[in-house]
C-alpha cells in the first residue's frame, strides 16, 4: 500500500496577464502538493520556502522565466519539487473556482 500526504498553502501574489484581465491585479491562490508521506517533512519545508519567496509579491519580479498563470506556476513548482521531494506526485494551484493541477506521471 502507497501511502501519501497532501500539504496546503495560500499566497497572494499580483501580475499582469491579457488571458485574466487588461490591467494588473492580483489574487490569492490556493496550493495543494501531494507525495509520498515519507518526505512530508521535506514538502512542508519546499513549499513554506515557496510561498515566502512569492507571497505578496509580483510573479514575474520573483520568477521571471516563469508564465505568470496558475498552470504556469504549478508547472514550475512541480519541477522544483522533484529536486528536494523525491515522491512528488501532483501540484494544485487555484483561485476561486478553478484550479490548474499538473501530476507527474
Ligand atoms: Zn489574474
């Protein structure tokens, strides 16, 4: 049996992105991170890491080669996830609603 735990976030962060609106603005999202639960320790720790270096903060002034979309950032993290959490398996950013969740397969 696999055994797995999920860890969630929130931070606010502004952009300036045509595809969600002409002027810039902000929102806050919400961030699930899902891995094997021997590496809990290490998923709290990369994503507290994570919200500190872009909670309240503009998304393309922390993260520049990075699209300033939910999808985009989960994109990212998922990547960056893989280095310090071996047994990431999905990452969830949303706002409001809707929420964009890449899985690594
Ligand atoms: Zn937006």
């Amino acid at each position: 049996m696999e055994r797995y735990v999920t860890v969630r976030r929130s931070f606010s962060a502004g952009h300036t992105e045509p595809s969600c609106g002409p002027r810039h603005h902000g929102h806050t999202y919400s961030l699930k991170a899902t891995a094997g639960s021997k590496d809990a320790d290490a998923l709290v720790k990369a994503l507290d890491a994570f919200v500190g270096e872009i909670d309240q903060r503009e998304m393309t002034e922390q993260f520049p080669a990075v699209p300033p979309t939910p999808e985009g950032l989960a994109l990212f993290l998922l990547e960056r996830l893989r280095l310090t959490v071996p047994s990431i398996l999905r990452v969830r950013i949303g706002t409001g609603q809707m929420s964009w969740e890449v899985i690594d397969r």
